[in-house]
C-alpha cells in the first residue's frame, strides 16, 4: 500500500546503501501474476527503469515472462520461466560489458 514516491525513495537508498559495497547491480522489473494492480505495476516497472538510468545500473524487463508461471495464483515462474529470465539477465550483462 506503500506509494510509488515512497518505494522509489526507500530503494533509492537501497541502491546507494549497496553501491558503497558492490557496483554491479541488476534490477528486475516485476511481472503480473494476476493479484497485482496492473496499472501500479506499469508504474513500478517505469521507476525501476528510471532508477536504473539515474544510478547507471542494469535493468532487466522480465514482465514478458509471466506466460511462464504455473497459474496465476502462483507468483513463482516454472522453471521454463527461470530459464527465459536467466536469459534476459545474461543478455544485459554481456551487453553492459562490452
């Protein structure tokens, strides 16, 4: 029930907390799983992106992926998903690195 100004400053400093530690850091956007408000998560998903510009972090959109999970009751992928979310990361890695 939190606010999106709310969430974003709380992660805004989770990042920064974590930047002290670590440079690396991929942010996952959320995916639907059919208990989420959609449009809330359209709006979360737009400040992860816009976090992940402002902090030079990688940003990996896996709201495609919810086509892998089981039912939409269940908010783990199956492993098809995991496979296909794998994926995406490695490819914004490799496309950071280089």
């Amino acid at each position: 029930n939190k606010s999106i100004t709310s969430i974003k400053n709380d992660l805004n400093n989770l990042i920064k907390e974590i930047k002290r530690y670590n440079n690396n850091i991929c942010l996952l956007s959320k995916y639907y799983i059919g208990i989420d408000k959609f449009d809330k998560l359209k709006d979360l998903n737009n400040m992860y992106r816009d976090l992940s510009k402002e902090h030079n972090l990688i940003y990996v959109n896996i709201e495609d992926t919810s086509y892998y999970l089981a039912n939409n009751r269940n908010i783990y992928p199956t492993s098809n998903g995991y496979k296909e979310i794998s994926e995406l990361l490695i490819k914004a890695i490799n496309i950071k690195d280089k």
